[in-house]
C-alpha cells in the first residue's frame, strides 16, 4: 500500500485506521496518524525500526494513538497498548 498519493488521507471519519510507519516513515506517518484521530477514528500505529534503539516518535505516537505494535527488523518486537 502507498498514500497518500496527492489528496488528503487524514482529515474523514472512516472508524477505525492502521497506519505503518518503520524508520524514517514514522515521521512521514505521524501527521496522517494523528489527523485520523483528531476525525475520530480510532487509530492502529504500527512503527519500527531496525532494533528497539532506532524507533523514533514512540512516545509521540503513543499520546493519540489507540493501540501502538512496534515491529523490529532484530525480532525484538515488542506490542504495547496505549
């Protein structure tokens, strides 16, 4: 999957949202994550990195997100609701 792709992603009420981000694409996703929320929706994030120390914007994403799973590319994921 890719988006969003020239039009606006973030900003209708569809009820419930994944949005993956791994690495730098955390950074990329954060905005269209967080204007889901602020729609409505509950929100799934799904970040990683290459180990747990990469993951960047955890906390941020945890503050409006409804669920958050990180993913590692070391198999050291770990899932943490918020």
């Amino acid at each position: 999957m890719v988006g969003p792709l020239g039009k606006p992603s973030g900003d209708r009420e569809v009820r419930t949202c994944v949005v993956i981000g791994g690495g730098v694409g955390t950074a990329i996703a954060y905005p269209t994550a967080k204007a889901l929320k602020a729609a409505g929706n509950h929100v799934i994030a799904i970040i990683g990195g290459r180990n747990r120390q990469l993951v960047i914007l955890e906390d941020e994403v945890r503050a409006f997100a409804d669920e958050v799973i990180i993913t590692t590319d070391d198999a050291a994921m770990a899932k943490k609701d918020s």
